[in-house]
C-alpha cells in the first residue's frame, strides 16, 4: 500500500476497537468520508487511488466514471474486495475490480456514455486500510454526449450535492491546472454545503501538462483565489502510464521529481504531491479522532465510577478462604436483621418513592384495611329491627312486655360481638403475608449464595408462622374477653335514659363513634362513567364524600361545585366492567326509585384498580351508603314487621337499638386499638428480635457453613465479568490517554477571503496561469517568480492591439516583483465595458493584475491596456 499515514493511525483505531470490544460495546468513531470533486477528465479517480494505494478505478478520455462508486475501507486481516452486487464473490486480483466496475457500470448505464445516480457499492478489507469511506463521483461536464440527457449538468450536479452534504464528509475538490480555476465547478459546488472551507481541500493535476512557460505557482501558494485550507498540488499517471502498467510506487518518485526539479515548485516541494495530500488527509482523520476522546473518555469514566463500589469487595476476592466465609455469613445475616427491620420500622436513607414498604403497608392493614373489614359487616337496619323485635318476643314469650328486657340488649350485643372475629383473623392474615414478602426482598441480597437464602427464608418464615397461631389465639380471646362481660356502666355508653331519645338518623351518621365531627370523608378522582356522549361522554371529577352528601368539582380546587348529592336513601350496587374499558365500576342509586344526578336513576363511578372501588366503598360505608341487599327478602322482612309489630313493641325496638349501636361501637373502638398492638408485640416485634438474635444459630443448626456459603455459578460469573469489565475500562482509559500524547492535532486555519467563490462564471477574476519571461534580468535567479515588467515580455498580437489605444506594458517600466507578490490580486479589478468576449489564440493566460498602492498616479491611458494580457 502506499499510504503510510494511514498505516500509522490504524493500530491506533484497532488498539479502541479492541478496547471497547473487551466491555461488548462499540466504538462509534464515525472517521469522515472523503469524497471527489471535479470536472470531467479532472483526474479523481487518480487522486482516490493514490490515496487508497491501489489500482482498481476504470481509466481513459471522456466521461469514464459514469455512476457514484461508494468505496468502503474495512481493516481486516486478509485483503480482498467485494461488491454489494454480488456479494458471494471475494476479488484478490484488483485488476477483477476494475473491469467488474466498468461491467456494473455498462449493465445500468449502458455503453453509450450514459449517467446513473445509483451508487455501485465496493467494499475493500484490508490490513493497510482505516475504516474509511471514499466517494468517487462523475465528473461535472455541461454538454451532453451519447445517451447523456439534455440536463446532465444539473442531474450530476445534485448527485454531487447529495453525497457532499454531509457535514462530516471532506472534499477534495479537483481541478486541471490547465484550465481557468476561477471557473472551477468543484469549488463552487464546495462553497455551497462548506461557505466556511473548513472542509475543502483544493487539489491541482495535471501540472505537468501545462503551456510551456507557465506554471501555478500563486495558486498552490494560496495568494491566488485563496482557499482557507489551501491547494496542494497533484501530478497523477499519464494514460501511457497506466497502459504501460506504470506502478503507483514509480509514479510517486516521478512526481517527487517533478517538483523538486521545476523551478516554480521546488522550494515548496515538501507540500506538494500525494503524501502531502495524504498526509493532509489523515491528519483530518487523526483531528477526528481526537475531537471524539473526550466524549469516549466521559462515557468509560461514568461506567468505571459505577462498577468500583462493587468491584472494592471483589479485588482481594478469594472464593475458598474458610475465614472469608465466616465473616461473609455474619455480615450477611446482620444486614438482613438491619434491612428487615428498616422496612418495617422505616428509614430516611435510601426510600423508594416507588410503591409502599413493608411496614407501610402494615400501617395501611391497620388503619385503613381492618376498618373497612369493621364496617363492611355492619348490620341492616331492617335484619337487627327484625332481630331486635324477635328477641323481645321470645323473652316475654306468651306474656305481653311492659318493660323493655335487658336479656334482649345482651343477646343482640354478644351476636355482634361474634362477628368481629373473621375481620380480626383476616387482618392477621393480612399482616402475615406482608411480613412474609418483606423477608423475601431482604433475603434478595443473599442471591449470591442460594442455599443460605433457602434456609434463611425457611428458618423466617417458620418462625412467623409459628407466632400466628400465637396472635390469633389472642385475639380470639380479646374477643371472648369482650363478649364474657356486657359493661353497661362504660363511661361512653349512653345508658337507657338517652337511648329512649336518640332519633334512628343521628345513629345512622354515627356508624364508627368520632366519626360524626369529621366533615370530610374522603377527596380523590372519580369518573362518572354513564353520561352519554351527546352530554359530553365520561369525564373525570374531584369527589368529595361528607357524612351527608357528596359532591363533585371541576378540579381538585374545589372552587367550581357541579352538583351535590345528598347520601339519603342511597345504596351502593356493583356494576360489571365494560368490554373494552379496563376501569372498575360501581353504581350509587336511590332506594325510592328516584333519579339521582338529572335523568340517570344510577350514576356509574369507575376507578382505575378494584382495590380504588373497594377503598371508595369503604369511605361510602362510613357515610352510612350501605350495599345492595336482596330486594324481595327485604320487602318480605319489612311487610313481616310491619303488620307484627305494635307501637310499643316498636319503641321497645328503637331503644335496644340505640344501645347496641352505642355498645358496638365501644367495642369496635377497642378493637380497632388493641388489634394493631397484639399483632405488634406478638408478632412484628417478635420475629425483629428473633432475626436478631436466634437466626444466626438455627442456620449453623441447619447446614454447615461450607454448604450454606456455596457461591452460585450466576455469582461467579458475575463477579468475573464485573472483574473484567472494570479492567477493560481502565485500559481503554489508559489508551485514550495514550491517543491524546501520541497524536497531535492540527487547528483549523484562519479564514481568507473566499468571496470570488460567489462570483459568477462569467465576471471570472482572473486566469490561473501566467506567462514566464523567457529570460530573466541579470542577477536574479530563475526560481524567483512573478510578473517580469521588462522588455522580452510576450508581444500582443495585431488583433489584439487593434481592439485597445493604449501602448503595451512592456514600454513602462514595472515595480519590483515583490510587490506584486504581495499584494491582493482582487483589489481593484479594471472596469473594462468594451473587453473582448475570448483571448485571441496564440496568447497563453497572463498574469493577474497587482498593482501596488500608488495605482492612481499611472497614466490613465495604460489602464485598458492591461487587460490584454490578463485576459
């Protein structure tokens, strides 16, 4: 290969491949494309290949590159080419290549000097080669030819643009140093898509096929149409020399030649040719490469800072150090005794704002479940009237009551008194079950070592269990308690005198005592969920749930009142789910057969989860709406009563009740107290200080330590691959590190005066070549360049001398050539309306005008005379 600059980045781009390949990442440098700019015949395809080192592009006169050859370099170990097109088909022989190009390009184009936009995809892998892409594109020509369309200079201009766009894509932009570069298509395509040139390259060809006695030299010096990062000058092989096979390292010594040898280019030689191009070029890349360390260095830093809590336990790790064990199971069961009992009891440190933890979730248990498991097995009114009115009955028996019987009060009392075992049980079930879960998410941390975990959990979990039969056993006995003594001297009961008083509807909003004074039941978001959509469909309001109405708002400011419902003879009645709706419902209705909210006998009230619906009618139950009962046992209960029923008996009734509901209440309060406290010191306590100080012996009972503090083969692997990535990333650090020493960027040159890009074609500034004096004056050296203002300057032709008054140049005597050298060609361009549309033929090119600064005190008469020349 011929690029050694490239050769030199390559273990650089692999030594990061590599590295970033160690921790299964990849490294995304995304190196710039270089793609080809010219006109036809401008020699691109030469300029591509020198850079790649290689030959392999179709050659000839005309239009050759018909189709965009999108060139990928790939490193790999063995060298070969395929194409897109065929990909089953691995070409060694570059000669293949070539001809397999020129064959696509026929098979889509055809023979006849016709254009594609469609790019032929060549991959290239070899050792010698960075993972590039280079764009060979057709040259820009103007006049159709052959197949070509009318519009072929624009088709092939937008094919241009399209590839060149790209901001990370370098441009060579090619032009012949035979011809007017001030016209150069490649420039002006360039100054489109980079107006700041940080991404154009100018490269002259074909200097050695220039007039004789002219040369390029104020171009590739960058004085003439300056570019910001200037020309560098190109001589490629000669079609004789490519049909002579010449190889492309002799055609690099004959170039160096070249420059070294003519007198115009040898004292900048070291800046000409394809090293120097190629040089420039890798040079972008390495710039490249080193603008993406900075962010490749920020993201290995995160990953390392991440890993190095972890990986400080495992650096002195050694699996089957029996003190390493010891120290491991008593760290282990410590942290699971801290962690249990963090959640449990709550902590400031690390809190998950996610869901509720164990202890909070107990809370909820005993302040919010257990209540609504209270009163959801409040009695029906009618069921204890009817209860109430038997049990008068059958202690007077045959005899008619004139008092109404203590007995009665006791029996309905202890009844109810039955009924809060089941909701106590359950809240211990309840409880056990969170217990259980939370061992569980504290033992995650044991994963590592399996058979601990198992025994930990087994050992836990038992015990817990063992502690329920415990804690039910008393609670029962609290209720037994409860039930063994009916206290009619508590200082909250009401006694008989104020029961004979106390109306039904006062009771009815006194379901659970100290509730009454509380306005407000619950607030939250419901969605009433039958109104139709000519009314507007389903819509979302903040609820608020009093012990007398409900109502609801437009938001949860509750300044804006949509209505108010009041709680009187409504019922609460379960609705199923809709098919494609994934709410929960439920339906509040009027027992009188009345409408509730305008037209609807129901309104429909949907949550997002059963567990909203079931708290909503919990909050409901509070208020004293009850659920739907079964209608026609209700009405028989009801038309029973009321034809059996005298109005003594009834007053009898409505005082027991009275006293049941001030008795029950009692003792819903205590048990609402005592249960969170028995389940606390019976269970949640117990299993805290067993954990703590019991654990840790029923393990070593259980298994020996060996087996208990076998590491998983998960574990092992983990802590391998953790081990190894934590290394990985500190060796890509220590890489980058060593990029960033090793390289050396290159910073942008400073901007120049580029506006003679925005000229037109036809107002061009000036010639790129001009004419050597075919002897020099006495004394000067022959290397010395520039406008020769004395006599054996070229003579101006009779059609030429006609077309303009003034004398020729040569009669005047000219400054010395450093000041032309120095000044800006574009300074001040003659005005010249009656210049000729062309240069007669036989006169080369002249040289741009430099006038120095005293151009005002020239006669008037020389000024139209230059342009002859310069034109």
């Amino acid at each position: 290969m011929g690029n050694r600059g490239m050769e030199e980045l390559i273990p650089l781009v692999n030594k990061l491949q590599d590295a970033f390949s160690s921790i299964g990442q990849s490294c995304h440098l995304d190196l710039p494309q270089i793609a080809v700019v010219g006109g036809q015949s401008a020699g691109k395809s030469s300029v591509l290949e020198n850079f790649v080192g290689r030959d392999f592009l179709p050659r000839g006169s005309g239009i050759v590159t018909r189709r965009p050859l999108i060139l990928q370099l790939i490193f790999s170990k063995t060298e070969y080419a395929e194409f897109l097109h065929c990909k089953s088909k691995k070409f060694t022989d570059f000669e293949e290549v070539r001809q397999e190009i020129e064959a696509e390009t026929d098979r889509i184009t055809g023979t006849n000097k016709g254009i594609s936009p469609v790019p032929i995809n060549l991959r290239v892998y070899s050792p010698h080669v960075l993972n590039l892409t280079l764009i060979d594109l057709p040259g820009i020509t103007k006049v159709p030819v052959g197949d070509q369309p009318p519009d072929i200079e624009y088709q092939i201009k937008d094919m241009i643009l399209q590839f060149i766009s790209r901001e990370s894509s370098l441009i060579l932009a090619v032009t012949p140093a035979n011809m007017d570069l001030a016209n150069s298509d490649a420039l002006k395509l360039a100054k489109e898509v980079d107006p700041q040139g940080l991404r154009t390259i100018g490269v002259i060809t074909k200097l050695d096929l220039m007039d004789e006695g002219t040369d390029a030299r104020d171009i590739l010096e960058n004085k003439l149409l300056p570019l910001r990062r200037g020309y560098i000058g190109v001589v490629n092989r000669s079609q004789k020399d490519i049909e002579g096979k010449k190889d492309i390292r002799a055609a690099l010594a004959a170039e160096r030649k070249f420059f070294l040898s003519h007198p115009a280019y040898r004292h900048m030689a070291d800046r000409m040719g394809t090293p120097h191009l190629q040089k420039t070029l890798n040079q972008q890349l390495t710039n490249h490469i080193r603008e993406s360390l900075p962010a490749l260095r920020s993201k290995l830093q995160s990953q390392l800072l991440s890993l190095e809590k972890e990986v400080e336990e495992y650096k002195n790790f050694r699996p089957d150090d029996p003190t390493r064990k010891t120290k491991a199971l008593l760290q282990m069961v410590q942290q699971f005794g801290v962690d249990f009992e963090k959640r449990i009891e709550g902590s400031g440190d690390q809190v998950d704002t996610l869901e509720l933890s164990g202890g909070a979730r107990i809370n909820r248990i005993f302040h919010e479940r257990f209540p609504f498991e209270l009163v959801k097995m409040e009695f029906d009114e009618k069921d204890l009237r009817r209860e109430i009115s038997y049990a008068i009955k059958n202690i007077h028996g045959v005899r008619t009551g004139l008092f109404t019987p203590d007995l009665a009060f006791e029996a309905i009392v202890k009844k109810q008194v039955v009924k809060l075992k089941e909701p106590c049980l359950k809240c211990v079930d309840l409880v056990i079950q969170e217990l259980i879960n939370t061992v569980r998410q504290c033992t995650s941390k044991l994963s590592s070592y399996p058979r601990l975990r198992e025994e930990t959990e087994r050992i836990v979990t038992t015990y817990i269990r063992e502690r329920e039969g415990r804690t039910k056993d008393q609670i029962l006995l609290l209720i037994d308690i409860e039930q063994s003594y009916i206290n009619t001297n508590h200082e909250d009961f009401i006694g008989f005198a104020n029961a004979q008083q106390r109306s039904t509807q006062l009771n009815k909003k006194r379901a659970i005592p100290n509730q009454g004074e509380i306005l407000v039941i619950r607030r939250g978001w419901l969605t009433i969920n039958n109104i139709s959509l000519m009314k507007g469909g389903s819509k979302e309001y903040w609820f608020v749930l009093t012990a007398e109405s409900l109502s609801w708002y437009k938001d949860e400011e509750e300044k804006e009142k949509k209505y108010m419902l009041p709680l009187d003879n409504l019922k609460i009645r379960d609705v199923e789910k809709g098919f494609m709706s994934n709410k929960h419902v439920f339906a509040i209705f009027n027992t009188e057969q009345r409408n509730v909210y305008k037209d609807l006998r129901q309104i429909e009230l949907a949550c997002d989860s059963q567990e909203d619906v079931d708290s909503w009618k919990a909050s409901f139950l509070r208020a004293g709406v009850y659920p739907e009962k079964d209608q026609a046992e209700n009405e028989d209960g009801a038309q029973e009563n009321t034809f059996s029923m005298d109005p003594q008996l009834e007053r009898q009734v409505e005082t027991i009740r009275n006293l049941v509901d001030s008795y029950v209440a009692i003792i819903n309060k205590s048990i609402r107290d005592l249960m969170p406290k028995t389940i606390m010191h019976l269970m949640i306590n117990n299993t805290k200080a067993f954990i703590h100080h019991e654990l840790l012996a029923y393990l070593y009972s259980s298994a020996d330590q060996s087996s208990l503090m076998e590491e998983s083969a998960d574990q092992a692997q983990r802590r391998d691959d953790m081990l190894r990535m934590y290394h990985a990333l500190k060796e890509a650090l220590s890489i980058i590190g060593d990029i960033s020493t090793s390289t050396v960027s290159t910073p942008v040159p400073p901007p120049v005066d580029d506006t003679w890009l925005q000229s037109t074609s036809s107002h061009s500034p000036t010639p790129q070549r001009r004419p050597v004096s075919s002897m020099h004056p006495p004394g000067r050296p022959p290397a010395v360049r520039g406008p020769t203002p004395g006599p054996p300057l070229i003579p101006v032709p009779v059609g030429a001398a006609a077309s303009f008054s003034a004398p020729p140049i040569p009669s005047r005597p000219g400054p010395h050539p450093s000041v032309f050298a120095n000044n800006d060609p574009f300074s001040a361009p003659p005005q010249i309306p009656s210049r000729p549309a062309r240069i007669p033929p036989g006169i080369p090119p002249g040289v741009p005008s430099r006038r120095p600064p005293a151009a005002p005190s020239r006669p008037t008469i020389i000024r139209p005379a230059e342009p002859s020349l310069l034109d």
